[in-house]
C-alpha cells in the first residue's frame, strides 16, 4: 500500500491556526502553490479578496475546479505582503491507501495478525 498524497489542500500548503492566525506550516514541492511562491512561515490572509476561513477556502477550490482562473491567496510573510496566484482546478481532495499491483498487502496481513478482543467477565 501507498498513502496517495491528496489533500483539501492538493495544491501545496498545508496550514494550521495558532490564536486565530492561519500559518502556512508545509508547502509541497512543486506543487501549485510552491510554483506559486508560497512557503513555510507564511500567515495567510485572504482567498480570492475575502478573508479567510475554511468555508471561503472550499469554495475557491471548488470555483476553480470549473474555471482557468487562479485561486489567489493573500499572505504574509514579515512585514510584506503579498497576493500568490494558485493555478489549481484539481478540486477538493482527501488522503487514501492504493495497494501496489504485485506487492504484498502489508496492512491487511497485520489487522488480520490482530488479537481478537477478550471479553471481561462480570465477576471482578
């Protein structure tokens, strides 16, 4: 099995939020928004003019799945700012197991390896 490298956030960053800041923590190598400019430290600001939120986000992705125009993010990095066209229209997507044809199936083998549960009597 490999893990399929697909995200919400295909196009590159990946963010957390520290006391309502959004940071950029990780950019995929030559992905969108690695192409793009965008980079490990950065705050993100705003999605295409609005500020930003994980609602605002999702429906940029999902409006660039069916037009040509960029996803443009709003970021800070120190004291600049900058707006970072993402040329992505790939969609929403998420993480997922594909097993490899000809190699052994490595996870199943170990859940099936798994003990069975053992049940407690009721007479501590």
């Amino acid at each position: 099995m490999r893990l399929v490298p697909h995200s919400i956030l295909m196009f590159g960053p990946r963010i957390y939020l520290i006391n309502r800041i959004i940071h950029i923590l990780d950019v995929i190598p030559g992905s969108p928004a690695a192409n793009a400019g965008l980079a490990p430290g950065m705050r993100l600001l705003a999605v295409n003019g609005r500020r930003w939120t994980p609602d605002i986000l999702r429906d940029a992705i999902a409006r660039a799945n069916n037009t040509t125009e960029p996803i443009e993010l709003l970021a800070q990095n120190g004291d600049f700012y900058e707006t970072y066209r993402i040329d992505y229209h790939g969609g929403e997507r998420y993480p997922h197991l594909e097993p490899l044809n000809g190699k052994t199936d490595l996870l199943s083998e170990i859940a099936r390896m798994k003990a069975p549960a053992i049940a407690l009597s009721k007479s501590y």
